[in-house]
C-alpha cells in the first residue's frame, strides 16, 4: 500500500480543504477454472412478436429489442423497462382526459409482456465455461478529503484489466476492459451520506434489481435509513432500506418499486449469545407469493453452522470451519446441489483459493494484495 498526503499549502485551486489524501492498493489473482457459469453468453430472446407488434415496441425504445444481450446490453433491458413506464404515462393521461385507451393500454400489456419475457430469459442457467485459465491485475485509487467546515468527501477510480472469476457465485465474469473507471464520489456531514455512481449502486431491497445512481443514507436516532434512485426512470428505481438495532434484536426493512407493484423484505436478528443466533424473514416480491425463512447459525471453536428453511419448501445447510490462517466451506440444498471450498493465507498479502461444485465447476489459483 502506498499513501500519498497532500499538503493544502499547495492546492491554492482549493483553499478551503482542510486536508487530502490519497491510498493507492493494488491487487491481482491467476489460477485454472472448469465449467464455470458464462455469464457474459446468456442471450435473451424477446418473445415472438408480429412485424407491427416489434415496431410498436420499437417506436417506445428507440432502439431494435428483437434480441437482447440481458447479460451485457443493459442499455436495451432499461429501454425495456422505460417503455413499461412511458405506455402506463399514455394510459393514465387517456383515463383523466375521458379518451379511449384501448390502443395505449394494448401498447402497454405487449411492452409488460415483452419485460417479462426479457427479464425471465435473463434469468435462465447460463451456458458452462470450458477449461481455462484466469489472471488480471487492478489498481484502485481512493481519494478523500474534508472542508473546513467539516464535510468529508471521497472518490474512488479504479484500473483492472485481464480475465475474472467469481468465486463466491462460480461464475467466469470474462475480460475486463481495460481501462480507467470513476467509482462513487460521496459527501458526508452532519446531514448524512450523499452518493453519486452512475450505474453503480446496489437496488437496496434486491442487487439483481436496476443500479441505482444516486443514493442518500442518514440516521434518526437509534434508526438507519438509505434511500437509492435511478435516474433513468426504470420500473424499479426507487428503493429503501431501514434498520433498527436493541439489546440483541435487530430489525430490517427494505422495499423496491416493480413493474407489479413494491417488493419489500422485513428481517428480524436476535443473539442468543455470542455463538448463537436466529434469523426470520418474510419476502414479499410484487405479484408473487410471500416467503417466509428462519435461519438458525452457531459458530464454536472454529466450527460454523447455519440452518435455513422457508415455507416454499427450499432449505440451505452451511458448514464451515477455520483455523489459523485456514478456511473450509460446506453448502449444500434441497436440490442436492452442493458447493466446497477451501482458502489458506500464504502470507505477504497472498491468498490460495479453489472450490467444487455439484455441477463439475471447479477453479483454484492465488490472489494477491498490494
């Protein structure tokens, strides 16, 4: 790591900051992997449309949604969502001015189908990997700073080039592109945290949900609160989270808007005591059945067990176990699906890693930390 700190004597362009700094660390990894999920390969077909059905829908996009990339083309799957929400405008303006909305609502059932269709493919298994091999390398700049007046500030801008996996879902995430990124630029005061990223913050009730761009977080007493925006105007574009926190009980809601409606979660912790807690949650997904899940995890000597069960009949058993610089990981569900892995410290910042899965994917390699 290396830390750089910038006198203010010499920033005449910004008299009024009362200190900078900036913490370059740097990281790498290389290793082998087989049958990996290719996320980057999922290709999404939009359903069968007529010629005047896709110009219809066309027309509301701006842009050709005969197929979509839902893996790398989220241009076309937020022009998608847009379209859900421009038909609602036109139907909703047809209703208060007394006109006949029968074409705008047939316009608006069509581009709810064709989100459907889009976001369900989406969703589907993604194609395996074949053997190969895996190494990238990545600078990561963080720069932060505080006014005179006591507003601390942040941004970070980060370099990484060369092939990635994922290692906690088993997915091959493919090339990176090589080139310099802007990550989140923040302020915080005593009115909260404002966040700006473009593209870059997690839909707070579900990460597989649009990224939001600009997120605020503050607390009222004992309660945590954040709110996130897109401002691309996408179905699900605004999200909320709350937390509460007393004498070993913690309590969470987050919520999300959805073309059906809100999703919302409300989780509930308690601590039994320093090696024992349990968790129940209820999920509310708009248009769909509500679950509800209780976990149950311990951990002694080393030893880690989580249990987990919901009312739609899944259940998750998780072992792990650690000593000194050496971690193993058991996980296991009602499908009989099965992941293991193991990681050791080699010291000096490095880190040995590899993991097996019930669906022949495998990867192991070293990372590195600078």
């Amino acid at each position: 790591m290396k830390k750089l700190l910038i006198a203010t004597t010499a920033l005449v362009a910004t008299a009024g900051m009362a200190n900078a700094d900036i913490t370059i660390t740097g990281h790498a990894a290389a290793g082998i992997h087989s049958g990996l999920d290719a996320t980057a390969a999922v290709t999404a077909k939009v359903g069968e449309v007529t010629a005047a059905e896709k110009e219809t829908l066309d027309a509301m996009t701006g842009s050709n949604t005969a197929t979509v990339d839902a893996a790398v083309d989220q241009t076309a799957m937020a022009a998608l969502q847009k379209a859900v929400v421009d038909a609602q405008l036109l139907v909703d303006a047809d209703v208060a001015a007394g006109l006949s909305s029968t074409t705008s609502a047939a316009n608006l059932a069509f581009a709810k189908a064709e989100l459907a269709a889009a976001q369900g493919t989406a969703a589907a298994a993604a194609t395996n990997s074949g053997d190969g091999v895996y190494s990238n390398a990545g600078v990561d700049f963080t720069m932060t700073g505080a006014t005179d007046n006591g507003i601390s500030f942040s941004a970070t801008v980060n370099i990484d080039a060369g092939t990635e996996i994922d290692t906690g879902d088993f997915e091959l995430d493919g090339k990176d592109g090589g080139t310099a990124g802007l990550g989140a630029v923040s302020m915080t005061g005593s009115f909260g945290t404002l966040t700006f990223d473009d593209g870059g913050i997690d839909n707070l009730y579900n990460g597989d949900f649009t990224a939001a761009d600009v997120s605020y977080s503050t607390t009222v007493g004992a309660i945590s609160l954040s709110v996130a925006h897109d401002t691309a105007g996408s179905a699900d574009a605004n999200s909320m989270s709350a937390g509460y926190s007393a004498s070993g009980m913690s309590f969470t809601l987050a919520a999300s808007e959805a073309a059906a409606g809100t999703s919302s979660s409300l989780s509930v912790a308690y601590a039994l005591n320093d090696s024992v807690s349990v968790t129940g949650k209820t999920d509310q997904v708009a248009g769909a059945e509500s679950i509800q899940t209780i976990t149950a995890a311990t951990t002694l000597n080393g030893v880690s067990v989580a249990l987990s069960s919901a009312n739609n009949s899944t259940w998750d058993v998780d072992l792990g176990y650690t000593a000194g610089g050496f971690a193993l990981t058991y996980g296991v569900d009602e499908t009989d699906a099965w992941t293991a892995t193991a990681t050791t410290a080699l010291g000096g910042g490095a880190t040995f890693a590899a993991g097996v899965s019930s669906d022949d994917e495998m990867y192991a390699g070293v990372s590195f930390a600078f």
